[in-house]
C-alpha cells in the first residue's frame, strides 16, 4: 500500500506545483489545497499504514495488547488541516480584495496597481 500511496502523493505534489505555477489566482489557491493535502498524506503514509485499537492501555497492564494505532500522525494531521484552513480563508478574502482593486484574476496584471 505505501508504494501506491506514494505515487499518490507524488502525483499531488506534481499538480500542485503546477497548479501554482499558473498565471491565474484561483489556479494558485487551487494549488495550495493539493499541496496541503499532499503534506497531510505524506505525514499519514510516513507513520505506517497500520490498522489498530485505539491507543487504551487495559487496567493493570503495561501497555495496550495487539496492534495500536499511533495517535501522534493523527494529532499532526489534524493540526495541519486546521491550520491549512485558515491559510486558505485568508488567501480567499486577499484574493477577493485584490480582484476588487486590480479587476482581473491574472497575475501579471496585479504587479503593477498604479494605473
């Protein structure tokens, strides 16, 4: 399954780069979600993909029986996506203001807001 997934992650990392290498605004924060999404896999694939119990050690033993998952990617990727979620609200609101001010979605055409 890790070989796969990597692939997968590859090919979203891919996307996302060429997403954000587009001249459009929206294409760009396009890419930011494929690349936040990417990381998140990447976290998850680099832990193990084990299925287990939750992480419950049974009263009077030492540790838990059987397979456990690791809660720690788990913690991170959340952490990830709620922090990812932010970045992107705020690059909406910055993108909606500045096509407001510029009138146009491409990026050459925001470099110069003078005229």
């Amino acid at each position: 399954m890790e070989p796969l997934m990597a692939v997968v992650i590859g090919i979203l990392y891919a996307a996302a780069i060429y997403m954000m290498l587009r001249r459009s605004i929206v294409k760009l924060v396009i890419g930011l979600m494929l690349l936040s999404n990417a990381a998140n896999l990447l976290i998850f694939t680099s832990a193990g993909l084990t299925r287990g119990a939750p992480p419950l050690v049974p009263e009077g033993l030492a540790e838990p029986l059987g397979k456990v998952a690791d809660p720690l990617p788990q913690a991170l990727v959340l952490t990830a996506i709620v922090i990812a979620f932010g970045v992107l609200s705020f690059a909406v609101v910055l993108i909606r203001r500045a096509y407001e001010i510029v009138k146009a979605d491409d990026l050459d055409k925001m470099k110069d807001t003078d005229t």
